[in-house]
C-alpha cells in the first residue's frame, strides 16, 4: 500500500466550469519532489490541503472536509479498459493515485499514515460535477461514474507534514461501524433511502452528508431510524 504519485493543479481558463472567473485547477499532474500537506481552512475560505495545488471554485471544493484527494490506480485501469484511453495518474483530478487501497471499501473516519509525518481521516467519496465531465470529455460521464460506485475518496488533515511517490500508506485505524464510501456515496446520490445508515459514523462523516441523513431521520422519523445508528464512533485525534 503506498502512493504511486502526488499530483497538483494549476489554475486553467476552461470553457466547461460555471466557476466565476471561468478557471478550474482539475487537470493535476505529478509533482516531482515532497509537497506539504497542511489543513487548508473552512469551506468556502480554505481551498486545497496541499502546498502548490489550486482549487479555484471553493464554494464546492476544497477546505478542512475534502483537503485531500485520492484515487485508487485500480479504478483508474478499469476506466482505461471502460473507456479505451490511458488515463495517467491525476486522471481524475486526484491528489494521490494510491496503489494497494480499497477507497470504496475504506470506511468513514479511517484513518491513514501516509509516509512518516501525515495523518489523513476519511470524511466522504466524490460528487462528480460538470468541469469533472468536461474534463474527461466523455459522454454522460457524470451517470457512468455515479453507476460504477468508486468514487475515491475526501480526506480531512489531522497531522500535517510531508509527503511524496512511493511513501507507503498505513491503516492506522478503522472505526467500529460499517459505513464505507460507497455507502455514503450511494445514499447522498442514488439510493436516498441509506441515509439514516451513514449516522452511524457520527462527526466523522462530512458535515454535508451529515445533516442530510438528520434531515431525512427527523422528516421520515421512526421508520428511517430503524434503519440507522445515532452513535458516533469517531476517537479522540
């Protein structure tokens, strides 16, 4: 289990992002030496986790909750079998092409030391949007990526440091309940009815997908919570 690479964006004028300013930082290439990975900042204020990376639209992307980024390299080989192109690493606008890692079967508020120095803890899987199908430039790419269900996952900051290719990743910890990212990915996009199961990962979870599955307990009431948890297993960093 390691990094295959660490990639970064740089700000690109795009015709395919409702960005204000028309610019998206999507298209991350690997870095060729160590980047410092740090908490960036509440959303909305706060943009990417890693020094040299760009996220341009921060209304929807970047701060404290989805600092990070990764991708498995597995998932990416089968996009390339799917798709019939090579997709390098950063592909997908990730932070970190991972090799070894089952980022859909990761769950909510693992945990993972990367190289000597960094703490990162799972907070969700990826949303695609419109500047991520302009820049794959495939058709209905935003159902053909909800439908497979590996949508990598967001990563939250607890430890800063260093970190670059070939540092090993390591499993530090795994929470006690049973919600993965393609859980949460499926309940906050196509099976709305797994809601109350993503309360389970307490505070952990993204605070997004967080107070939609509260919101969906308290409006369909007993018979939603009998199908979830209110406990939070996340542990003191």
């Amino acid at each position: 289990m390691r990094l295959l690479s660490v990639n970064l964006g740089r700000a690109k004028a795009v015709p395919y992002t409702d960005q204000p300013e028309g610019v998206t930082g999507i298209d991350k290439r690997p870095a060729d030496g160590p980047v410092r990975v740090a908490v960036p900042g509440s959303a909305g204020f706060g943009a990417s986790g890693l020094a040299g990376d760009t996220v341009c639209d921060t209304r929807h992307h970047g701060g404290d909750e989805q600092a990070v980024y990764a991708m498995a390299r597995e998932d990416l080989d089968d996009w390339e079998r799917a798709l019939g192109r090579d997709l390098p690493n950063g592909s997908f606008g990730e932070n970190l092409t991972t090799t070894g890692l089952d980022l859909a079967g990761a769950l909510i508020g693992e945990r993972w030391r990367v190289g000597p120095e960094v703490l990162l803890e799972v907070t969700s899987g990826r949303i695609p949007c419109r500047t991520f199908q302009g820049h794959m430039g495939e058709q209905r790419w935003v159902k053909r990526f909800t439908e497979k269900g590996a949508p990598g996952a967001y990563f939250r900051v607890l430890e800063a440091g260093e970190i670059r290719a070939g540092d090993p990743v390591r499993i530090v910890h795994r929470p006690a309940h049973e919600v993965t990212v393609a859980l949460q990915f499926r309940a906050v996009t196509t099976q709305r009815d797994l809601l109350p199961r993503l309360l389970a990962a307490g505070d952990a979870l993204h605070p997004e997908a967080l107070a939609s599955a509260r919101k969906y307990v308290a409006q369909y009431g007993a018979a939603a919570k009998r199908t979830g948890s209110v406990r939070s297993h996340r542990p003191a960093p």
